[in-house]
C-alpha cells in the first residue's frame, strides 16, 4: 500500500512538472490569449460581410388567391436594400426565372398568421441576413391586413395577434434547405476538425518532449526513480491537463468577448447596423424570421450533450494517439527517424477526416458507422453525427454511441499497453537505427 502510494506521488510530480512547464511557456500563454481573439473577432468579420448588400433584392410577391384585390398593397414598404413587386396570380418557376426579379413569395391563405412558414425562391444568391428580415417583416403586414378582412376586425383587434412569417430559402428547382440538419452537420464537423487539429499538435509534443529528454540522457536520471512507465502516463496526462486548461480559457474568454463586442459594437452583432431595420425589430414583438429561426436552432442544441461528447472524444482519440506518438519519441533519436513510424499513426486519423466529411451528406452510411465505433477513427467521425444529435436533426444513437465509447476506452487501454513495451526499452536505447523488425522484438520482450 505504501509503495503504491509512492509511485501514484511520483507519477503525479511528473504530471505537475509537465503541466508547470507548458503553462508558463510565452507561446502557451499567447496562443490562449490570441486564441479567443482571433475567433471572436473572425466571427465578427463574418457577420459583417454577410449583412453587406450587393445590390437592391427584387421581391415578387405572387397572389395565388386573389387576395390582392381586397388589400391596400401600399401598406408594403420599400427600402434601400429590398424593393416589392406585386403580380395578380400565381408565377410558375420557369416563369420567374426569365423575369427579372430575384426572389418569388407566392402568397398562401391566411390561417394562422401566427406560425406562417413562406418558401422563398431565389435565383443566383440567396438574400443576405437583413433582408431576410425586411421581406419577413413586410409579409407580416400583409398577412395582418388579410385577417383583417376576411374576420371583418378592427385595427385594434388585429394589433392583439402576432404575427409570425418566417421564410424557408429555397433555390429555384431545387428543393428546400433542411437548416437544422445542415447546422448540427456543420458544427459536428467543426469539433471534428478541432479534435483532429490538436491530436496532432499535442501528439507532437510529447513526441518532441520524450525525444528532447532522451538525446539530453536527462531520462537515465529520471528512470534511475521512476518507472519508464510512470515517466510516459506522466507526460501524457500533464499534456492532456494543459489541452484541457486551454479549452476552458477559450470558452470562458470568448463568452466574456462575444459579451463585450456585443456591448462596443451593437451595429455588427445585432443585425448590420441600418436604422431602419433596427427600428422595425424594435417595433415588433417578434424578431425577423430569419433571427427567430437562429433563435429556434439555438434553442434545438443540446449544449451539455454537446459539450460532454465533445470532451469525452477528445480525451479519449487524445489518450489514444498519445501513447504512440510517446512510444515513436522514445525508439529515436532523430525527429528525421520518427516519418517511417508517423505514417501507420497518421493514416487512420486522415482516412477519418475523409470519412467525417462523407457523414455530412450521408450519416447513415455503413462507412460512417463502422468507422464512428473503431478507436482509431471514431473520436473525428462520431463528433459530425453527435452534432447532428445535440441538434435534434437525427435521434441520439444510445447503442451505437456506447458501443463507440467502449471501443474508444478499449482501444486507449490498449495502446498504452504496447506503447508501454516500446518506450521502456526504447527511451534507454541509443545509436541504433530501429526497425519494425526491432520493435516487433520489443513488444515481445517478457520480463
């Protein structure tokens, strides 16, 4: 017992060195203070470009039951960015394509102007965000005014009911967007690149570490008190506390910018900056139908889901992959040596990354499955379908995902078992070019 509790003490000081020494490296501590910046200020960047108009949005508003005859039309108002057009009946699409407008409503009977969801056909480009929001707006009076008509209420009455338009952007002869679907793709796929960024990073470096400690024959000092064993657990664990510290630095930081950018700059996270379309949000009760759609999907995402997935793949494709990456530094010399063993670790993790983007279009594939449960590829591959679950596009797989999870585990126990026979042999050895054929006999070293 007290032996054991002396190994657990040794094996935490190496943890807590290697967590020390990266903490307070200069590029650590830019890298996490630029990290957030970079983000938010990119994020920034894209909303701002996405308000830009090109040009004035010609919308065509089609009548499909001859509404337009009991409806004063004027109550629909232009603007710099969106002008209105109104036609009699009902547009075919390979009408509106030779005319010269840009997008086509075709206006539906008036039911329930509370939940009312309009195709909007668009030809080249779809309109941009505020748009959007000006074309939503507008049909929200409209359908007012038709109720109140057809229930013969007052001003007054009407103005009691909300109106709610929103807008499904549809490309002509193409079929509508699944938007939710698309969203939970994109930010599964997106905690897949970040997943399969920072293997690499945080691989390379205790890579570089074990190699740097065994060319100095510092490790043949450490060794002489600790197990070769211990000293690899060590270096993986303190890296892995360092990858963690930073995650949280990032997310906790870019709160606070998105907060204070929000406060500072209100024209560019808010809706582009246009007084006239700021007024009219404040005006309604509702947001534009493009912002509550946001506002919809946000509301759709399973954050801690998300969050825990996102952890618990990154943990454990990090632990995996970092044995190895371990083992590699400890059988070189040379970081020249290291490609013949990078190759076998890479091609996995790169025939993953192919494999995640096939799971955008295609998540039920049997190549997405297979390789969403095997360790090697499944902390990339299964992070595209969990963004779809923590969206609600597809049903949370509980068979499927556990059955991935175990593997994951299996798989890390696994690799550090043989990553642990090459680097107590390897991390002593010196001036030896090593083969396969060499490691082969390190693995089936008893002792």
């Amino acid at each position: 017992m007290k032996e054991r509790r002396l190994k657990l003490n040794k094996t935490w000081l190496i943890i807590k060195r290697e967590y020390l020494t990266r903490v307070k490296k200069k590029s650590f501590i830019i890298m996490t203070l630029l990290g957030p910046i970079l983000f938010v200020g990119l994020m920034a960047l894209a909303v701002f470009l996405s308000q830009q108009e090109k040009g004035t949005t010609e919308v065509l508003i089609a009548d499909t039951n001859g509404q337009f005859a009991v409806m004063d039309t004027s109550l629909v108002k232009d603007s710099k960015s969106v002008k209105f057009f109104f036609h009699g009946s009902d547009m075919s699409d390979k009408a509106f394509e030779a005319s010269p407008y840009d997008v086509l409503i075709r206006l539906e009977d008036a039911d329930d102007i509370r939940n009312k969801t309009l195709p909007m056909i668009y030809k080249e480009n779809e309109p941009s965000a505020l748009s959007q929001n000006k074309i939503a707006n507008e049909l929200e009076k409209v359908y007012q005014e038709l109720i109140m008509i057809q229930n013969k209420m007052s001003k007054e009455e009407i103005e009691s009911l909300t109106a709610k338009v929103d807008l499904q952007p549809q490309k002509i002869f193409e079929e509508a967007k699944d938007i939710p679907t698309e969203v939970g793709a994109i930010v599964g796929f997106f905690m897949s690149v970040i997943i399969y960024m920072f293997l690499f990073i945080y691989g390379a470096q205790i890579m570089r570490s074990v190699m740097e400690e065994k060319t100095s024959r510092i490790v043949e000092v450490i060794v002489s008190s600790v197990r070769p064993f211990q000293l690899m657990m060590g270096k993986i664990v303190g890296v892995a506390m360092v990858g963690l510290t930073q995650f949280l630095i990032w997310i906790l930081f870019s709160n606070i910018l998105f907060l204070v950018f929000g406060i500072m700059f209100p024209d560019i996270f808010s809706g582009g900056g246009q007084v006239e379309a700021a007024s009219e949000m404040m005006k309604d009760a509702n947001t534009s139908a493009f912002a509550t759609k946001i506002w919809e999907i946000i509301h759709q995402i399973n954050f801690p889901f998300l969050i825990g997935m996102f952890l618990f793949y990154f943990l454990g494709g990090y632990l995996l992959y970092s044995s190895l990456f371990a083992a590699i530094g400890s059988a070189v010399d040379h970081e020249s040596d290291t490609q013949q063993f990078m190759i076998p670790i890479m091609m996995p993790m790169i025939f993953g990354f192919i494999i995640a983007e096939m799971a955008i279009l295609n998540p039920d594939g049997p190549a997405v499955y297979w390789t969403s449960i095997i360790p090697f590829t499944s902390p990339v591959v299964m992070m595209v379908k969990v963004g779809m679950m923590g969206m609600g596009s597809i049903p949370i797989e509980w068979g499927t995902l556990l059955l991935s999870m175990a593997l994951l585990i299996l798989g890390f126990f696994f690799t550090t078992w043989l990553a642990g026979k090459i680097y107590r042999t390897g991390i002593l050895m010196h001036g030896k070019k090593v083969s396969y054929k060499e490691l082969w006999k390190w693995l089936t070293y008893k002792v």
